[in-house]
C-alpha cells in the first residue's frame, strides 16, 4: 500500500456499467472518499455482492473481491468474516437482492451482529431484468410485472434491520455523496454489523422514484437524535411517515459475532496446537 | 482366540432404551477387543414407533451388519411380529414375558419377566437394562465391562439414576443363572482393546476433518448428518476453528465459500434436501474455481422422503446437479474407516483442484459404530491449495501446463482479484465472447482430467490376473455387504469378483472397462430405484451392466447379492 492513498488508488480501472444518472455512482463515490479517509489498505479489504446492477460494486474497487449469487452475499461475506476477522468487509448490493432473494439471511446478520458494513442501493425496482416490482417499490407503481399497479405494500428496511439487531443503520441519499461518504466511513470504523440504507434513483426503468422525488422527501436527522436509543430511533422513523431521514440513525456496541467465537476458542482451550491425539484418544472403547 | 461371530439383535418401542441397550454391547465387546459393526434403524419421529439396533461382533474385520441374526431380544411384541421370520434353527430368543412367541423347532427360548421385574424395581424405564444383563449372562458379553460403561453412560444424571440401572442390570444377570446357555452362541473371555477406535461414520467424518486441518465448517441441522455438526461443535473449537450453525443450507454452503476464499479449509454437511439448496451455489464454486466439501449423508427420497432410512440416491444429484456445465468431484465411503480417510482426501482434491466436491455417505452407516484401527497420523497427508509465489503479475486465473491457476489469500500484497461467478478472463475480469467462454470452460474441466489417475485406484475383489463369470460392482455401504457375499460364492468355487470404486467422479474409466474385460456379465448392486451408478457406467463407459436395485429403505443383505449372482450364473 503506497503511504498515502487517493481515490483512484482504490479504483479498478473498471468503468461502471450503470447508466448516466443512476444513484449507483454516489454509492460508489461515497466508498472510494470513505476509503480515503480511512486509509484503508486495498489488500485487507474485501467487497462481496450477489446480483443486480448495484452488486457489480466490486468491480470498480481495487480491493479482494467476491461477485457472488444473487442473496447470498451476506452468508458469504459472514463466512469469509468469521474465517478471517482482521479484514475489512463491505458488502454492497440493491433492494431485491438484499430484501427479496436474500431477505431470509438479513434477520441473521443483524442478531449475529457479524462485524462487516452493509451498503445497500435502493432503486425500488429491479433494474438489471429492466424493471420489475421490487420489495420496496411503492404499492401502486406501474412496472414491467404491474402494468395495472402492484399489489403489496413496500417493505421498510431501516425498521428491519434495526428490529433485527444491526449495531449501525444509517440512511442517506445518493445524490449527497458527502454524507454517504461519512456514513459508509462510520460504517466502517464501527465494530459490528453496520447498514447503509442509500436511496439511489434508477433514472432508466423507475420514472416514479426520481431524484427529484427522493430530494423531496429526504429530511436530516435532527442532531439533537439519540442515536444510541433504539426506541428513538424507531421513532423517527414513524414519526416522518411520508419522509424518510437521513444520517446516522442508532449506533450502539455489543459482541461482535468473531468476537463471540473468539471467546468460544478460549473457553473450549482452543489453539492450532492442541493434540488431536486426545480428541482420537475419546473414541476408544 | 478362536473364530467367531455373532450378531445381536434388540428391537421394541422407540421409547424403551433400545439405543442405550444396542451401544452399551457395543462397546462393551469392542473393549473387550471383538471388531464391532453395529446397523440401526428408527422412527424419524422423537417418540414411539418401533426400533431395532442391530450389534455384529467378531474376531475377524466385519464387512457389514449381517443377514439376520443369531440372537433376537425383543421387548414387545410388535418387534416379535416384524423378526419372528428370522427366528431360524440355532438363533435364540429373549423376549419379554409379557407376550408368548410361537418358537420355531431348533430356537432358543428365553423368557423373562422384564416388564414386571422393572416394575418390582420401582423403575419402569429399566425394561432395557434387565435384558442387558440378560444378555450378558446368557452370551457372555462382558458384566465388568458393561457396568463401568453403564455408569459411565449414565453419570451426567447423577448417582440414583446409575444405581437404579445398575440394579436392574443385576436383577437380569441374576434371572439368567436359571437358565441353560447355548455353547454355539458364546463370546470368548473378555481381553482389553488396543489400538482400536470406535466410532460411528458421522463421527468418523468430524475426526476425518479435524485431521485434514479443518479450519471452518458451517452447517444446518438436518437427519441424518446432524451428529457431524455435534462432532465438530464440540471438538473444531479445541483446534482454534470455527463452527457455525447457519440459517439454511444455502447459507451454510454459502459462509463455507467465504471461508475458503478467505484461505480456510472450509466444509458443510448435509443431507439429499440440503444438498438440493446447495446447487446454485456449487456451481459457483466450480465456476470461480473455490474449494469447497459437502458431505452428503444420503436418506431416503426424494423430497422428504425417509428421513432416517438407508438409500444411495443422491448420486445423480451429486453428480449432475448444477446448471451449466459443471462439475463435482463425487467420492463416496465405504465404512467408517473411510469416513476418516476419505473426508482427507475429499479436503485434499478440494484443495488440489479448486473445485467442489461431495463426499457421499448414507444413513446406515451415519449410524452404524464400528471398530477400527486407530489413525497412523504420521502416514496421513495433507494438502495444501496452491498459492501464487508473488512472482510477476497475479492472474486469478491464469493459464497454466495443468490448468490450475494459483490462488492468493486476501492480505495478499499485489493480488487482489476477483471471484466471479460470471464467465471471465484469466485476471477475472467477465467476458462474454465465444473464445473466452470456450476457453476458460475447456480450462476447467480439463484441470480434472488428471484425478482419475491421481486418486487411488478402484479395489478389485478378487484374482485380478484371472477371469470370472460374474464381475459385482458396488459402491458406498454396498461394498461390504458385496465383500462378503463374494468371499461365500468363492468358497464354494463360484467365479466371482468385485470392483468397489471409490472416487464416483470423474469416473475412473480405463478401471472399469479393465475389469469388464475380466468379467463375462457384469452387474451393478445399489440401494436406490433408478441405477444410479449403472446409469452413470453406461453413459461414461462402452460397457451395459445388469442392474440391480433395491429400494426399501434398507440396506442389501450378504444373501441377497449371493442369490442374485447365482441367478446370473
């Protein structure tokens, strides 16, 4: 690692795939500054994505890297996590692939409290098969498989997440790539599972949800929030009803899901060392 | 010591102890220096239903659980029901006298008043162990043995618990003196074991791991492979691993592909419905070259099926189950000896080949205790992926002489890369042109085109110099039961012989059609309807061997093969 890195030492070389105008470019610039403000060491960082325009993250980052299926980036990256808890992992993906295809995994990660951090682009639609109903699309959106509107409420992912246990669950909004910046570097710095929620417009099949629409109902978390009151920050939520707030919405510290298995080794007297011969030893007769 | 052996078989309600009995003589003839081989079956419910543990003792290597019995403890009378054909000239019978069996001319009757004497105990739970100590007078299974076993076995409930079946353990060896013994049916004097393991194939596939330096396993509850994650909850910590139980299967195989892209040894265990959620993800490991093991324990099927019944029908699975073309490297065990060297080897491929692979074993054996010698650590070996040596530019995929492309952990300096599922180039980047697809596809099959050969050979049973009429070929659990039907026929001078494959696939090809070329018919014995493994020889080989199936969710008999092969003559 050079002694002092620059957003384009964590860029690929890849150019994003994504359309012009998509909110994924934010996202994506929010984790190059937080990078750099972290100064965090290419080698020792590890993107894992499942599928969806937002998943194809890891491409564009200069880091370890795993394109993986679509829902299951979570359980890999809890897998790589446990294996190897001195490396930084960032998981990145969209609302269908988090929500929908890999909705049974997210309870798990959040009571786990697996210490990874959670970028999760939300389009409200499924962009990469050109626009289907998403998990989180709003109820009367037409789409590619609602042309007489849909028929199910949106999902609420903050509230999840936060009823789920994840120690870190933010919100913030693409277009504001500095305060996506600030929350994907707290993300990171904190020790435990750690959600960004990033609504980022999808400009090519969601004509509902613009960037304009998501400017409008964004509001900041006052600063006088609590963010460690779990209660307050469910709350907030409720509170907005039509508007969705962005910053940091509760941060607390509990065991982390290594640090837990790490305590587990010690009890059991666990080392790489210990004689295999006194577990074959119990096997006689 | 002279030659004997004898099989014991306790039956009666899921609720009366018969496990505790059945694993009790187990080992307590496996102290005593006898090889053990025990088959079980049971309700897949937790209480009720009918239960037979079945324990085979002997002086030489068992093969398999026997035909039938020669001792028959049953302590109802529904397990009467479902035996009494077996009751045969020269077997025995000890049963409880609440029911009155119909004894067949040249068997044994021993009727004890189990029930009531539990009930006299003021421990009606105790049904099981008045026969134990029963059995043990009567067949000379060692008394001193199985009361330390029995304390042992029962200390976590405390002192009154121990010593109300010690009691009973007593009440039954002091019946028994009334009764005459049977000089065919006697163990000989007790000795002590050396050198000598016993363990169940589950468990045997926990210390296999362990072995082959497992860092990381993760798996989800599920019959009949749970006692593998038991194993390693208990024992992976001591050696500073991990073991995680996921929320599913997809998870489990999921955290394990983590693991071993982060540089572990990583495994999963499961059973035909795990397995069926593990596809997609299997076929990502092939297809971003990660090592990964899945033990698949096979049950009954399909769908539920039968839960904790014997079947070999997960090989078309394991074999063919992904989408796209791809591949597994498909092992399959024979007994528990193999479930501790095979789950080596299968770490080992994984490793050697960045590739998948499933270790198949099967319910019967999950279950079934046998003793074995202890591992010669020494002479195991242990593999280890091949890493990038930091020479040059790091290419994840790189094209190399035999097609395996070193890997780098992360932390690696100037190696960072990508795993994809995607179709990509050697430095991981995708590309969806006809040459790369061609090319990186060609690349990984090809890297296994060298394991036929690598892994040890096929066993032939038999003068492999000369010719027989008929060639058995089996696979699994299957081989024992085969052993020993070959080795009956060719006492009597029947030519026959048998080719126990062990690596599934790729198939080991030139093998099999040296052995057809010893053989004049050839047939293929496996528990499942379809011909699994026939299937797969027809495909992959010019030969067409008869089939034979069974699918009854049990296991074949020696007898069975034996009848079948002299149809064939």
């Amino acid at each position: 690692m050079k002694e002092s890195m620059s957003p384009k030492d964590y860029q690929s070389g890849i150019q994003p795939v994504w359309c012009a105008g998509c909110g994924n470019y934010g996202a994506l610039s929010g984790i190059y500054r937080a990078l750099v403000a972290l100064q965090i060491d290419p080698a020792n960082l590890v993107n894992v994505s499942g599928i969806g325009c937002s998943s194809r993250m890891p491409y564009f980052l200069n880091a370890y890297k795993m394109h993986t299926l679509h829902g299951r980036a979570g359980p890999v990256a809890t897998g790589l996590q446990l294996a190897r808890p001195d490396l930084d992992v960032l998981v990145t993906g969209g609302d269908g692939d988090g929500f929908s295809i890999g909705g049974g995994h997210m309870p798990h990660l959040g009571r786990s409290n697996v210490n990874l951090t959670y970028v999760l682009m939300d389009n409200h639609i499924y962009g990469l098969t050109k626009g289907q109903f998403s998990p989180t699309s709003r109820r009367d959106m037409k789409s590619y498989t609602t042309p007489y509107g849909g028929i199910e409420e949106p999902m609420r992912p903050l509230l999840y997440m936060l009823t789920y246990g994840a120690t870190y669950v933010a919100q913030a909004y693409a277009g504001n790539a500095k305060m996506c910046a600030e929350l994907i570097k707290g993300g990171l710095e904190h020790q435990g599972m750690a959600y960004i929620h990033i609504l980022s417009q999808c400009p090519t099949f969601n004509k509902l949800d613009t960037a304009d629409y998501f400017k409008s109902i964004i509001q900041d978390i006052p600063e006088s929030h609590d963010v460690s009151d779990l209660h307050k920050a469910m709350h907030l939520i409720y509170k907005l009803k039509d508007k969705e707030p962005v910053g940091l919405l509760y941060q607390t510290r509990r065991p982390t899901l290594d640090e837990c298995m790490a305590d587990l080794v010690e009890q059991a007297g666990g080392s790489k060392e210990y004689d295999i011969n006194k577990i074959i030893d119990l096997a006689r007769p | 010591m002279p030659k004997y052996d004898l099989i014991f078989r306790i039956a009666g309600d899921g609720g009366e102890g018969i496990i505790s009995c059945g694993d009790l003589i187990a080992a307590a003839c496996a102290r005593s220096g006898f090889e053990i081989f025990t088959f079980k079956t049971f309700p897949a419910e937790v209480r009720g239903g009918y239960a037979m543990y079945q324990v085979r003792t002997g002086s030489e290597t068992l093969h398999n659980q026997g035909d039938t019995f020669d001792i028959f403890c049953a302590l109802n009378s529904e397990s009467y029901e479902i035996n009494k054909a077996h009751l045969l000239p020269g077997t025995a019978i000890v049963y409880d006298d609440t029911f009155s069996p119909d004894i067949p001319e040249g068997v044994t009757a021993y009727p004890v008043p189990m029930t009531q004497l539990s009930r006299q105990l003021g421990f009606k739970k105790a049904k099981n162990m008045v026969a134990l100590g029963v059995l043990s007078a009567l067949f000379n299974i060692s008394a001193n043995h199985l009361k330390m076993l029995l304390a042992d076995r029962f200390k976590n409930k405390g002192e009154r618990v121990v010593q109300a079946n010690i009691d009973a353990f007593d009440q039954g060896l002091m019946h028994a003196s009334k009764f005459e013994k049977r000089p065919g049916l006697q163990l000989p004097k007790a000795e002590q074991a050396t050198n000598v393991i016993m363990l169940s194939g589950n468990e045997a596939i926990g210390l296999g791991a362990l072995i082959a330096g497992l860092d990381f396993y993760s798996a989800y509850p599920i019959t009949p492979a749970s006692e593998i994650a038991k194993y390693l909850a208990l024992h992976l910590p001591k050696r500073a691993g991990t073991m995680i139980q996921a929320e599913d299967e997809i998870a489990s195989i999921s955290q394990v592909i983590g693991a071993s892209f982060a540089g572990k040894k990583a495994m999963t265990a499961t059973s035909g419905p795990g397995l069926s959620l593990m596809s997609e993800m299997l076929g990502f490991a092939f297809m971003s070259e990660t090592p990964a093991v899945v033990v698949d324990v096979q049950r009954g099927g399909p769908s539920t099926g039968l839960p904790t019944k014997h079947e070999q029908s997960d090989l078309l699975a394991a074999v063919y189950g992904s989408h796209g073309d791809a591949m597994r490297i498909v092992l399959s065990v024979e007994n528990v000896n193999d479930c501790i060297h095979m789950t080596v080897d299968a770490l080992n491929v994984a490793e050697l080949y960045q590739c998948p692979v499933v270790l198949l074993s099967d319910s019967s054996l999950a279950f079934s205790s046998q003793t074995v010698p202890l591992p010669e650590l020494d002479t195991i070996e242990v593999v280890e992926r091949r890493r990038w040596d930091s020479e040059g530019e790091y290419q994840r995929y790189a094209m190399t002489a035999d097609c395996i492309s070193p890997m780098a952990d992360p932390g690696t300096a100037c190696a960072m890369h990508i795993a994809t599922g995607l179709e990509h180039k050697q430095d991981g980047r995708p590309s969806f042109t006809p040459g790369t697809h061609q090319k990186m596809s060609t690349k990984r099959f090809d890297k296994l085109k060298s394991l036929p050969s690598y892994y040890k050979a096929a066993e032939i049973d038999g003068d492999a110099t000369g010719d027989a009429d008929i060639g058995v070929i089996a696979w699994g659990s299957t081989i024992g039961v085969v052993r020993e039907a070959i080795a009956r026929l060719r006492a009597e001078g029947i030519r026959v012989m048998g080719f126990y494959p062990k690596l599934i696939w790729p198939m080991q090809v030139d093998q099999y059609e040296a052995f057809a070329g010893m053989c004049a018919t050839l047939v293929v014995a496996e528990v499942n309807q379809q011909g699994q493994l026939a299937h797969l020889i027809r495909a992959e080989t010019t030969l067409h061997p008869v089939s034979y199936t069974l699918c009854g969710g049990m296991p074949f008999t020696p007898g069975m093969i034996e009848s079948r092969v002299r149809e064939l003559l």
